[in-house]
C-alpha cells in the first residue's frame, strides 16, 4: 500500500470517530503529561500602615484626691510686749564653795559689791569731796548730833572727824559758805572733858579753837566745827548744825 493510501485511511478512521463521539486514545510518548507542583513562594511585602483610629470616648470623673497637707508658711512679725509680770520670790542660797580659788574669787565679787555699793550711795549727794580712801557728803541737811549720827549711819557712812589738816580743810570746804556750823563726830558725854570718837575710841587729831572746849552752861558735849575760823567748839548737843557724812568704800 501506498503513503497516499496510509493516509488516507487514517483520515478516514479519524471521521468516523468523530461520527461517533470518541477520540482515540492519545499515545503516551511524544505529548506532555502534568507536572509536579513547585515549592511555595517567597513572602511578600509588608502593606502600608493603616490610617489612625477614631479617638475613643471621654472616661468618668475621677475619684476626689486625699487631702495632703501643704508645707509651714513663714513666721510672722513679733507680736506686743506683753505686761510686765510679777517679781518672783527670792530664791535659795547656792551650794557653798569649797575650793580655795572658787571662795577667793566669790570673797572678791562680794568686796566690789560691796565697795560698789556704798561708792553709789556717795555720789548720790549733791556735795562730795573725796580726800584719800574717804568720800565727805552733805545734802544741806541741817539738825541735831544724834540725828545727824541717824542720818549719816543709814546712808552707809558715819559723821566727819577729820584726822589731819587736809581732812579738815576738806570738811570746811563743804561746810562754806552754807552754814556757820557743822558736826564733828566726838563728844564728851561719857566723861566730861574727855571728847571721844562715838566707838569710845580716843582722838587722834584735834583742831580746838583757843579756850575751847569750855562747856559752857555745863551742857556742851557734841563737837562743831567752825565755818568762819575753821576751828572746833563744844556745843549743845540739841543745836542745828549741818550735817556732813564721811563714805569709806
Ligand atoms: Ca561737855
Ligand atoms: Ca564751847
């Protein structure tokens, strides 16, 4: 048989199996067959970042906060002096000092105390003369010897008696020009004729004036000093004389 023929044979069958709704079979070779599914791809990319959400609800009131207490404020202005309170009773004695410098020092506080004292009490009259460690006093206080002894005793001090000339000249200088007389401290009241200082004791200094003292009348027994003639007299001793004190800090 010929190509032509071959071929035309094959035709031939091909229609009739088409006429008859049937393909026949494909061979097996020399046509693809379905292949094997390949490994799973790469991941892909990242996608853009969303658009921001809505802003969401507006929360409940909180609860009230627990008091704290907030730091000092600053100090006020002082305020007014209040009254003066009453003066306390005095108090008690310190321990007595038993060392030896400890009582030396408080012996020398009382002495300046002391000293002090009576140097105040000096000053404090309107008339002073200092002649050596003696301070001689007057106010213009005019009155009797014992009076004048009184007066002289509770200011610190005693009445004049001068124990030289300089003394003496310093009791005249504030007797003048005030009074005619002044005290001098010494009578003879113990014994007549004897004049004494008033602790008994003899005087070392005397300025008499001539004829003198002459207890006149039997009742002079105090002793004045003469402003005019700057010399002793026994007098009464009731008369009103000035009287000057003698301060010994
Ligand atoms: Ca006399
Ligand atoms: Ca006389």
């Amino acid at each position: 048989m010929t190509a032509m023929a071959l071929s035309t044979l094959y035709l031939t069958v091909l229609l009739l199996s088409l006429g008859s709704g049937a393909l026949p079979d494909v061979p097996s070779s020399g046509w693809c067959s379905p292949g094997h599914n390949g490994p799973p791809g790469r991941d892909g990319r990242d996608g853009k970042d969303g658009r921001n959400g809505d802003a969401g609800l507006k929360g409940d009131r909180g609860e009230p906060g627990e008091p704290v207490p907030g730091p000092p404020g600053k100090v006020g202005p002082a305020g007014p002096s209040g009254l003066k309170g009453e003066k306390g009773e005095v108090g008690q004695p310190g321990p007595v000092a038993t060392d030896p410098l400890t009582k030396s020092l408080l012996a020398d506080v009382h002495r300046i105390t002391s000293r002090l004292s009576v140097l105040e009490k000096a000053v404090s009259f309107r008339v002073v003369r200092k002649v050596g460690e003696k301070y001689y006093v007057t106010d213009g206080f005019v009155d009797t010897f014992d009076a004048g002894l009184k007066f002289c005793r509770d200011a610190g001090g005693d009445i004049v008696l001068p124990k030289s000339e300089e003394e003496n000249q310093a009791v005249l200088e504030i007797l003048t020009p005030r009074v005619l007389y002044g005290w001098i401290r010494a009578t003879d009241r113990k014994t007549e004729g004897i004049f004494l200082d008033t602790d008994d004791s003899p005087l070392t200094f005397t300025k008499w004036k001539p004829g003198e003292p002459n207890d006149a009348d039997g009742n002079e027994d105090c002793v004045v000093i003469y402003s005019s003639h700057k010399m002793w007299n026994d007098l009464g001793c009731d008369s009103k004389c000035l009287v000057a004190c003698e301060i010994i800090p």
